[in-house]
C-alpha cells in the first residue's frame, strides 16, 4: 500500500472552522441582491435579501458581521467592482468560476437557490479560484480588452468588403473598385453606398487601431517588466503588452507547468485503474496560446535568431515540424514567466546549458 499526500493547486484556501467564522456568498443582479451565509458553529443557511442592487446595504450588514469573514462572488461583469469595494471588509474573497460550479445548473434555479449553493460549495472547499486584484496594473486588461474589441470589429468589417466585392464578382483592388462604382451607377444599386461605407469605417478602424498601439507602446516602455519581454524572439509590444496584462503577477503560477497548461500548450493525461483514457485540453487563456505560437512562428520565418537555432535543434532530434514548433512554444512561455518573476532579461542561448546538463 502506498500512502500520499495531495495538496490542490486549484483549492488553496481553507474552510474549516478554525480559520473562518462566516461563510458568505453572494448572488448580485441589477435588479436585487442575495446573500447566503453559514458561520463555523452551524450549518444552517440563512438568506438576506434585498430589492434594491446597493453596494452601501451589503458594506452595512458585512461591517455588522463579528469574526473572519470569507466571501465568495461568482466572476462576471461586476465581480471585479465587487471585489474593490468589500475586499476590506473580509479576510478573503474568492471570484469563483460558474463554469465550475455544476451543481448550480442542477434542480430549480433562483437567486436565492443559487446564493445558498454557493455558499454550500464555499464552506466545502469545492470552489475554482479566478485571479483578481487590486493592483493598478489589473487596469491594463481594460484596455487589453478595448484593443482586441477593436480589432475583432476591424477584422469583420473587412471581411465584409472582401465579401461584398467577390458576390458582385469582384476582387477588392484599386482598378475593380472603380468598376464596382461604375456598374453600380449603371444599374442603380446600392453598391456604391455600401463600398463608400465599409471604406470610410475601415480608414476610421486603422486611425483608431494606430492610437492603441501608439498607447500601449508607450506602457510598454514605461513599464521595465514588460519591456524586458521584448528582447524575446517574436514578441514584439503588443505580444509583451498581452502576455503581462493576462498574467499581472506571474508568482500566483507556482510551477512552469500551471503557466503551461494556463497558455494551453500541455495536455492532461486520463487515467483510471492503471489504464490511460488518452488526454484531454484544460481549459486555457486564448490570448496567451496565440500570442506564443504566433511568436514561434514569426521567429521561425525570419530566421537568424535563438528560437530559430532551438527548432532547428528539435528538428535534427528527430521532432516533425508540428511538435518542434510547440516546444518552441512551451520554451518561449516557460522563458517569459522566468523573467517576469525575476526581472532578469534574456539569455538567448540558455536552452544550451539546459541540453548539457540534461
């Protein structure tokens, strides 16, 4: 028999009575608001409620409360608000993820139901964590979040002109614009109206995609921790920008392999009864996965740099093409997180004395 101790990454918080006195959840609406307690003592549930959605109400009765308090809020648009308003006023507070939270789907579903499941799952230590902070650098995914707004928005209205040209048998070219106007004055469309459209929006999305950038260049550069992520092959200020404002304090990933599977290069395995079920994908930050495997490839085409001479060397080991290019990946990631948390800038030839060693 063989004896181990688990510790979760994913559950590190404590619930038991000699930690906390009040157990708390929260169910927050524009129209109401429902709060669901159970103290260290009994485990009966009681509900406040209130018709009115006031943060004043909930400060109010959360100030009343004698003990440690911990507090749970499920994350959507208001959580982070939420989250800045009564941090003071508890000892802990847990954005938990409702993607996780399965039993609130199960059975009839309210305010009031789902306040009290939460709070069920809180005291039993079954909530999943989604980072918050109130470090003025969190601002940066505010705009982290316009910018790719924006560029979505550009995105699809290009490809809407490129679309409206070839249903009229058209490439969008200088010449074939031209004739598009021609034909669409000769047969008395709305052509016109509609290409005169999509340019005017498209000049506007450039204008405003360039002041973006302009911005957060300047953030870039002002901020040492994000600049030093530019000496990195294929990261560039935007990539450097992204990578810090998803991460903002890179020690909340203890190990290389929670950033790994948060960036969604890693796979986790099925097991059961010594039998492997293959793997499966962890739920993952998108953003982050684009942005190192856009990096890898973008260092791979231009060639002449470290990353480059890394795949080259996976490839004379015997790795095919794709799986040359995720380790690139992974070693780009794991080299990134490194340096945010410790400052130091890049060593381009590292991946060398780890081979040696190894």
């Amino acid at each position: 028999m063989r004896e181990s101790i688990i510790t979760s990454p994913e559950s590190n918080y404590k619930q038991n009575p000699d930690h906390y006195d009040h157990f708390i959840a929260i169910d927050w609406s524009q129209e109401n608001v429902v709060l669901a307690r159970s103290t260290s003592k009994k485990e009966v549930i009681k509900l406040v409620e209130w018709e009115k959605s006031e943060i004043k109400q909930v400060k109010e009765y959360l100030s009343h409360l004698k003990g440690k308090k911990i507090l749970t809020i499920e994350e959507t648009n208001t959580s982070h608000w939420l989250f800045t308003e009564l941090k003071e006023l508890v000892e802990r507070i847990i954005i938990c993820d409702p993607y996780r939270n399965r039993l609130l789907s199960e059975g009839p579903k309210t305010d009031k139901i789902d306040a009290r499941k939460l709070c069920w799952l809180l005291r039993s230590g079954l909530l999943k964590e989604v980072f918050h902070s109130c470090d003025k650098l969190y601002d940066l995914r505010q705009l982290l979040s316009a910018y790719d707004d924006l560029v979505k928005a550009g995105v699809r209205i290009q490809n809407q002109r490129s679309a409206h040209y070839r249903s009229k048998g058209y490439r969008y070219t200088k010449k074939e614009h031209i004739q598009l106007k021609k034909d669409a004055i000769s047969n008395k469309g709305f052509d016109t109206f509609i290409s005169d459209w999509h340019e005017r929006t498209i000049k506007q999305y450039k204008a405003d995609k360039r002041l973006f950038e302009e911005q957060i260049e300047k953030v870039v550069k002002s901020t040492k921790a994000m600049k030093v992520l530019t000496q990195l092959p294929g990261i560039g200020y935007i990539f450097a920008f992204k990578i810090y404002a998803v991460v903002i304090q890179a020690r909340r990933f203890r190990t290389k392999g929670s950033y790994l599977s948060y960036c969604g290069l890693v796979l986790l395995e099925k097991s059961s009864g010594q039998r492997s079920y293959g793997t499966r994908r962890p739920r993952y930050n998108r953003q982050l996965k684009a942005v190192y495997k856009t990096a890898v490839r973008t260092a791979i085409q231009g060639g002449n740099n470290p990353l480059y001479e890394y795949y080259q060397f996976l490839i004379e080991k015997g790795l095919t093409h794709k799986q040359a290019m995720l380790a690139a990946a992974r070693y780009l990631a794991k080299v990134s997180l490194g340096m945010m948390k410790t400052g130091q800038a890049y060593e381009p030839y590292r991946w060398r004395k780890d081979e040696i060693a190894a």
